[in-house]
C-alpha cells in the first residue's frame, strides 16, 4: 500500500484543526497541479490543448443552478 491508500495516513481538517497546524510544504516539495476538463464527451488534460481551446477554457463561466420549486 502507498501513502494515497494507507487511511492511517490521512489526517483529517478537523485533527489539524483542533492540533492547531497547517500543513504547509517548502516550495522544493511542491508539484504542479493536472489540471483536467470534459470536452466533446470525454476528459483531457488541459495542458494538451491547443492555443485556440486553451483560451476558450480561460473564458469558461461557471454557475450554480436553481431549483425551479415547482411542485416539489
């Protein structure tokens, strides 16, 4: 088992919380993020993209949807 599948090594937001730390990493540590999106019906990597869909995905808006409340 590795350190993503050991559950005795997941440190829960409330333990930090009540333990008064923060996890924090000295910026030799720190990795990029893969950032991945749906498109056309399945998922890629952002960083695939091309100039033109790279800026169609910097011009996304996002929004949260409203229940109608009709008769339910």
């Amino acid at each position: 088992m590795n350190d993503m599948t050991d559950l005795n090594a997941i440190t829960s937001e409330t333990e930090i919380e009540r333990k008064g730390e923060a996890p924090s990493l000295r910026e030799d540590e720190r990795q990029p993020c893969e950032v991945w999106t749906r498109v056309m019906g399945y998922h890629r990597p952002v960083a695939s993209f091309n100039t033109g869909k790279k800026g169609e995905y910097a011009e996304r808006r996002f929004f949260r949807e409203q229940a109608c409340g009709l008769g339910h």
